[in-house]
C-alpha cells in the first residue's frame, strides 16, 4: 500500500532494466514473503502472477516502469502537446542513429542496442521487444528509399553477419560521412563505391540537409 507506490512514482522517467528493478525489490519482496508465512524462494511467477492464474499479483517495479512509460508516450502524442514534439524529435535522431528505414521501435532493440545511446526511449523500446507490441505513429520520420535497388547501410551489414564490435565500427564511419543508404555512397550511375569513402572523407557534393548527431 505504501511502498510500491513510493518507489513507483518516478519510474516511468527512469530506465532500469528488468535486473535492477528486481535486485531494488528484492530486499522488501523477501521481508514481506516472511511476514505472510510463505517461502522466500516462491517462484517469481506465483509471486507476480495474477489472482486469475493463483498468483499473488504483486506488482513488479519493472512492470510499473514499463506501463508508466506506455501511459506517458501514448498520452503525450496524443496530446499533442510539447512533450510530444521532444519525444518525436528524440524518435528521429534515434532513427538516423540506427540507420533503417524501418520505424526504429518496431526493430529488434538487441541487434541495434550496440551503437545508440542508452536513453530514455532504448527503455521503452526494449520493453516492446519484450512483450511483442507494435507502434505506429503517424507524425514519425522516416528515411525513404528513392532509387530501385537501394537499401540501408545499416540493415545491410546486419544481414552480412558482422560482429556487434564491426556494426558499431562501421555505423561511426557511417555517422560521420553523414550517409544512410548505398545511393548515398555509389556514384551517380550505381556502378562503384565513390573513391573518397573508403578514405573517411565526406562527400563535398553530396550535403544532407538532415540534422546529424556529432561523430568525430
């Protein structure tokens, strides 16, 4: 009654995982157990789980982070208001930093954790890969393909099987030359890779009008 709520009031801004919330949890979660003459070591199921399914329904903190996370996304764009226009503009320098043309929450969040920042919305975007929600949202960037045969740097060295170390490497490389698909890269005919690429040098004809983040 009095506790959960405590230390549930400011979890939606936080971004613990699933093991930080339980090791925060677990020293009260194993008094109280005591207290109510049950076992310390009761499967977390049963401690978790629903009345429906003859659990205790205890609320997790993990889980009250990640509801409140959905409260506070799905009511701020709908709102409409200027929270929302911060979390559209976090979306799409997320988006250019995971470098798909996929919408970047609808992505596997562990293949493209490696080379974005640990904010806010990689939380959020975790716990939907989790639990298996899509969104869409309508007013959200998106990179567009615009020649036949294109296709995004990044999802293309994923699908080559690179170590995570290389990813990362190779979207540094990526982010610096300011470049998101193989158009971006190949000559004006498609048949070779621009020289100056392959030496780290952005191209001077080639300006993108996109806000960048800062790659050395």
């Amino acid at each position: 009654m009095y506790l959960l709520p405590k230390l549930g009031y400011p979890l939606p801004a936080l971004t613990f995982s699933e093991e930080e919330c339980n090791s925060i949890q677990s020293p009260t979660l194993m008094a109280f157990l005591l207290k109510i003459h049950l076992n310390r070591h009761t499967a977390r199921s049963i401690v978790f789980g629903s009345y429906r399914f003859g659990g205790l329904n205890i609320k997790s903190l993990y889980s009250i982070q990640s509801l409140g996370q959905i409260t506070l996304f799905v009511g701020h764009l709908r709102a409409y208001d200027k929270t929302s226009k911060l979390i559209c503009i976090s979306l799409s320098y997320l988006q250019l930093a995971a470098g798909s043309t996929i919408s970047v929450l609808n992505l596997l969040a562990k293949t493209y954790k490696g080379w974005t920042d640990n904010i806010w919305l990689l939380s959020f975007w975790k716990f939907l890969n989790k639990v298996g929600l899509l969104i869409t949202i309508s007013q959200l960037w998106l990179p567009m393909l615009t020649r036949w045969s294109n296709v995004a740097l990044m999802d293309f060295f994923i699908e080559q099987g690179f170590s995570a170390n290389v990813l990362g490497t190779l979207n540094h490389c990526r982010l610096y030359l300011q470049v998101l698909t193989l158009s971006n890269i190949v000559s004006a005919d498609g048949l070779c890779i621009v020289p100056d690429v392959f030496i780290g040098i952005p191209l001077s004809d080639r300006k993108s009008t996109l806000r960048w983040p800062c790659q050395q």
